[in-house]
C-alpha cells in the first residue's frame, strides 16, 4: 500500500511542459511593410498536440502582431480567392523537448523513510524548442528556411516533488524566446 502511494505521488507531480506564452494584445496601425502574412502548416511534434496547437499559433500570432512588420497576421484560407493581393505564407514546425530528472542521493529520504517530508528533493529539468520555419511569396518562391533553437535548464531543491513552479517558468519564457527569435529572424529578411 505504501509503495502505490508513493508511485502515485512521483507520477501525478510532473511537470506540464505546455506553458505557451500569454497572448499579447496588439492594435497598433503602424506597420513596416504593406503585405498580409498567412500562416499555413502550423505542426507541433507532441503526442497531444491536438489540444495545444491553437494556443501555440494564437501566442505566436500575437508575437509576430506585436513586432509591427506585416499589415496583418492570418491563418491561411481555405480557398484562394480569399487571399490579399500582396502577401507572405509562413510555414510552421515545433518541437519541444523536456527531460527531467532527481538526484536520488539526495532526494531518496522522502521516498523512505519521512515519505514526502524531506525537503531536500533535488530535481533538475532540461527544455529546448527548435522552431523550423519556411516563408514563401505570393508567387510561392522560397524566400527564406531556417530553424531557431533555444534551450535552458532548471534546478529545484527544496520539495521537488511537489513544487514544478520554477521549471515550469522556465518552459514558457524559452518558448517566448523561440517565438521572438523566430520574428526577429522574419524581420530581418523581409525589411
């Protein structure tokens, strides 16, 4: 009985790795060039990406928003006529990748024998998001492909188990870093 209570507190205290950044609100009329941005293939490489895709592409969409350097950001329409007249297609991949891991020297008196009061639970986290990305013309030419890779890491000490606040801070503020570079990137070709 009291190695299932202990297997299921390790296993319900993990880390959610889907911290997506907040969408940022931006209604500014000042842009750098006059053509749309449409965002075609938005793919995120996780096994339950289906419930976590639309806020990716809306956090990113938001990010781009906020650099000022297209006349609007779209998701691509079903049908062509519904297209502007001057636009870029931006094609999407993601992929994020968490490992972490205890130091049971330190962390194995809360498993037993002061289960869940000791409060030296060493854990040490490891995040990277590589954003793969193609933009294309309204003539569709490759104007330019190129992927950003941010990574960072995380230590807990103190009630690891419990506590996942820090890594998890951690996790968002790479990805926002992945987003920003991505735009950074996009402004620096296309102006």
């Amino acid at each position: 009985m009291k190695w299932i209570l202990i297997l299921t507190l390790i296993i319900n205290c993990s880390v959610d790795i889907y911290q997506i950044p907040v969408v940022r609100k931006s209604t500014n009329p000042i842009f750098k060039i006059d053509k749309s941005l449409y965002i075609g293939k938005f793919d995120i490489y996780l096994a339950d990406r289906k419930y976590y895709t639309d806020a990716w592409k809306a956090s990113f969409q938001s990010v781009l928003k906020s650099q000022r350097i297209f006349k609007n950001v779209l998701n691509l329409p079903v049908k062509k006529e519904e297209l502007e007249e001057k636009y870029y297609i931006l094609d999407l991949d993601i992929y994020p990748s968490f490992k972490d891991n205890y130091n049971w020297w330190v962390t194995w008196p809360a498993i037993y024998p002061m289960l869940g009061y000791w409060p030296f639970q060493l854990r040490e986290g490891v995040y990277k998001v590589e954003i793969v990305f193609s933009i294309y013309d309204e003539n569709q030419k490759l104007i330019l492909k190129d992927s950003i890779l941010v990574k960072d890491e995380a230590e807990i000490l103190f009630y690891g188990f419990y506590k996942s606040t820090e890594i998890e801070d951690m996790i968002e503020e790479v990805n926002l870093k992945g987003m920003e570079k991505c735009a950074q990137k996009i402004k620096d070709i296309i102006i």
